[in-house]
C-alpha cells in the first residue's frame, strides 16, 4: 500500500510504502509524483518504506515509478528511510540511477530524514 502524508511543506511530498506496492497503487502515485514536480518551486520526496522485508521490492518500486527516469531529475532532493541493513545496497544501487542529491535513513532517524530533504 502506499500512503501520501500530508505535509505543511509545499515542496516536499512524502510517501510512506506500507509492505508492497500494488499495481493500483503505481498507478495511483504516479500522477501524484509528476503534479508535485510541475507544482512546487523546489520539489522534494520523502519516501518511507515501512514493513518491506526485501530490498530488491524498493528497487522494482523505484523502477516502477520511473525514478529512474528523467522524472526524478526534477526534485532536488530524495530520502529514502527504511530497514537500515539495507543502506549500502539499496543506496548504492539507486544513487547509480539518478544524478540527485539522495540520501537513505534507517527508520530511527526519521525526524533526521524529513530536516534533511527539506534543507
């Protein structure tokens, strides 16, 4: 499932993965993502990836939500916050695909996560 957070930043989004993202789901974020591009003055993302229990899932929804695409070069910043196990992985596997400023947080330093993307 994914949840959009309501934010009182206009600039960033955040996303919250709950488990696995479905087809509906894709479908339904994606317009989301490219609104919030055309939209804020300097777009941000946080995505928080919550019970995901394989690292190779938030590579395929990465891909699904074409971030590794031209889109993804219209926000300044992305955060990734999820299983911190994952960090050198999933980092350097995304961080491959972009040309952004990326950075990923474990789940404890959510609060650091959300100053980060929004500095």
């Amino acid at each position: 499932m994914i949840e959009i957070i309501e934010t009182t930043d206009n600039n960033l989004l955040e996303v919250k993965v709950i488990e696995e993202a479905t087809d509906a789901d894709i479908e339904h974020i994606k317009p989301v993502l490219k609104k919030h591009v055309v939209e804020a003055s300097d777009p941000r993302l946080l995505i928080i990836l919550e019970e995901i229990t394989d690292w190779t899932e938030v590579v395929g929804l990465w891909s699904d939500l074409n971030l590794d695409g031209d889109e993804v070069d219209d926000f300044s910043r992305i955060a990734l916050v999820g299983d911190a196990s994952w960090k050198g992985w999933l980092t350097n596997t995304i961080e491959s695909l972009v040309n952004i400023e990326l950075k990923f947080f474990g789940m404890p330093d959510l609060l650091h996560a959300r100053k980060w993307v929004q500095n």
